[in-house]
C-alpha cells in the first residue's frame, strides 16, 4: 500500500497527462477544421471582413461572461482546478476557439487550455484525495496540452515559470505522455503537421557572430509586440465598455486583413512563405509582413479575441530575420530564420527557457547556435527595456 501510494502522484501526471494530450489533440482538429471550412484556398478578398466582423460580434457577446485573462493567468487558474470558476472558464474556451476559427492573429493555446482545465476539473473532482494532487491534475493537463501542441515536453513543463526545477518532474511526465498521445491521434485522426518550412541548416561557427543582426531585429520585434499590445490596449479601452472595445477592434483587425491578409491567423501556416518570399529577393515584402502580423496581433488580444502570441511572434521573427539574410552577406537564411525567431518568442513572451525548448524542437532540426543567440539577444534586450526589480518578471 504505500508503495502505490509512493508511486501515485506519477501515475496521476502519466495518465491524466495522455488523456489531456489525446483529447487536447481532438479539440486541436476540430479547431483547425472549423478555421479551414471559414478560410478555405483561394478564397474570396469579401470573405475576410464579414468572417472577422462575426467573430468580433460572437466574442462581443460572450466576453461579459469571460474573465479577462492572459494565457499566463490562464494557466495559473488551471493549476488550481478546485477553484475553477468553471462557467467562466467554458465561455473563455468558446470565445477562444471563436477567436482562432475566425482569423485572430493568435495561436490556439487558450481554447486548448480552458477545455482541458474544465476536464480537470471533474477528474480531480473524481480522484484527487488532496489538495496537492487536485493542483497536480490541473498542472498535468495542461502542460500535456502545450506538449502536443509546440511538440516539446520540456518547453511545455517550463512555460508557466520558465523554469526546469526539480519539483516538476510530474509536470515533464504529464507533458511526455501528452506529447506521445497528442502525436498519436493527429497522426491517427488528421493530416500531417505542416512544415515550417525553413531551410536545411548547416552548422557553420562563421555563421554566430552574423546571426546576432537577425537575432537583435528579431528580439526587437518581439519587444515592439509587447509595446504595441499596451498602445494598443490604452486607445481601444477609451471606447467604453468592453463589448464595444471588442467590436471596435474587430473592425481594425477586419480592415487591416482586408487590406494585408498575412494579418490574418497565428503565422503557422504561412511561414513555409518566408523561405519563398526570400528566394525571391522580396525583402521589403518579409519586412512589411513582419510589422503587420506585429501590429495584427496587438489589435487581435486587445480587442478581447483570447489565444497564444507564441507562433505569430514565431512568424514575426522568422520574417525579420530572413530580412537580415539580405543585409549581411554570406548570412544563411535558415541561421537568420531561426535567430530572428528566437529573439522574437523570447523577448515576446518574457521566457527564455521556454522558448528555446520549444523552438528547438518546433523547428525539427538541430540548431543550439542560432538558437542561443537570438533567445540571448532577446534577454538582454529585456533586461535593457526595463531593468528587473526583486519579484518582476524577466
């Protein structure tokens, strides 16, 4: 008997963990197929406002009922499943999977996360016999969810604090086996994951001290994302109320992607279209659709359309540095690719960690170089925007 029970809390983060990231894997399908049947091939420039103008107005409609929170708070709610505001945490996940259905420019981490967490809540309703393994519940599912999701377990375990500490061994269990569950149904149930289609990289000492030009444009960008979402949210707040602050950004973020469609979605699916666009020599088109997605993506969350920033601020950074694949000679576009989008990710979401885990293994090719040097510049450049202080964030 105490055996069993020694070895509980593992079985708990195994199991619970391939559950959420099967299940988190069906949830991930429907939303892709829901986003596929609004935004087929080809389709019609029309379509583009009228399906972001209704997202805008269903989201309008169920934000009252929402709490108004980021993906960290989010995942910070899920941790303590117990008490989980569970109506709230439902008309989040609607709104969300509305969100990425309609074209935000954001990724689907928060429809993901809230249909998981209200899972979690009924099985440790079910079988946590205390405190501790409830919050154990709440943790594994969803650090199984972003498993499968960015494809790292580690990434995943670290996302909360950015941090590997040794208490999280259960969390990295969770998210191992949410990562094999999650891959197993998609392969099972759905299509290939598409590629992100950057180049073949070679490993080339020469190549580091150039790939600090794509890594600092990249952090740049990751940073101005941030400044850009509190710009954004100051002037969208004087419109009133909160139904019409999101009716008011839906029509900025309609008539922005009716003018630039790249502006539309989370960047995953268009970034195979940084590699052409630089074969092509179209450097001004990479750097105009860097600043768009940017600027996308601060309308899109300030508005009240609920996701992840992660893959745009992937396709902001990627596409900033391809930039720099022209300005410095001899640059490999796949080292530019990869340090911009480090940079990026890391100066965008404040982990550093975190985001080198989970680029390391998105990007499905071995690049430590770039890598460490784009999530480098990013952290120094946050540690140069705003000094940390005992208890702040960096």
């Amino acid at each position: 008997m105490t055996r069993i029970t020694r070895w509980r809390p593992a079985m708990i983060a195994l199991i619970w963990g391939a559950a959420a990231g099967a299940v988190a894997a069906l949830v991930f399908l429907a939303m892709s197929a829901g986003h596929h049947l609004l935004w087929p091939p080809g389709h019609a420039r029309w379509r583009i406002p009228v399906v972001v103008l209704a997202g805008g107005v269903l989201i309008a409609l169920l934000r009252p009922h929402t709490d108004e929170a980021t993906l960290d708070q989010q995942l910070r709610s899920a941790a303590d499943p117990r008490r989980l505001r569970r109506r709230r945490t439902a008309a989040l996940a609607a709104g969300a999977i509305i969100a990425y259905g309609c074209g935000g420019a954001i990724g689907p981490e928060a429809g993901l996360i809230a249909v998981i967490a209200e899972l979690s809540a009924l099985v440790s309703a079910r079988i946590a016999r205390s405190e501790a393994e409830a919050r154990l519940v709440g943790v594994s599912g969803s650090a199984a969810a972003l498993a499968g999701l960015y494809g790292s377990p580690p990434g995943a375990a670290a996302y909360d604090d950015d941090t590997l500490a040794p208490g999280k061994v259960h969390a990295l269990l969770a998210a191992g086996a949410g990562f094999l569950a999650f891959l197993s149904v998609h392969r099972a149930t759905g299509p290939e994951p598409a590629s992100l289609g950057i180049p073949a990289y070679t490993h080339d000492t020469g190549q580091l001290a150039a790939a600090i030009i794509p890594a600092l444009l990249g952090a740049g960008l990751g940073a101005a994302c941030a400044w850009l979402h509190s710009a954004c949210s100051q002037l969208i707040q004087r419109a009133g109320p909160p139904r019409r602050q999101t009716l008011i950004g839906s029509a900025a973020l309609a008539a922005l992607a009716t003018v630039f469609p790249v502006a539309l979605s989370s960047g995953h699916d268009q970034m195979p279209a940084i590699a052409a666009l630089a074969g092509e020599g179209a450097w001004a088109l990479l750097a105009a659709a860097a600043l768009i997605k940017a600027l996308a993506l601060a309308i899109t969350v300030s508005s009240g359309w609920r996701g992840g920033e992660f893959f745009p601020l992937l396709f902001t950074g990627a596409a900033a540095g391809a930039v720099a694949a022209f300005i410095v000679p001899g640059l490999q576009l796949a080292t530019a690719e990869i340090a911009g989008l480090a940079g990026a990710t890391t100066a965008g979401l404040r982990k550093p960690i975190a985001a080198v885990l989970i680029c390391a293994l998105l990007i499905g090719q071995p690049a430590w170089g770039p890598l460490i040097v784009g999530a480098t510049a990013g952290s120094l450049l946050l540690r140069l925007a705003a000094p940390a202080s005992p208890g702040q964030p960096h």
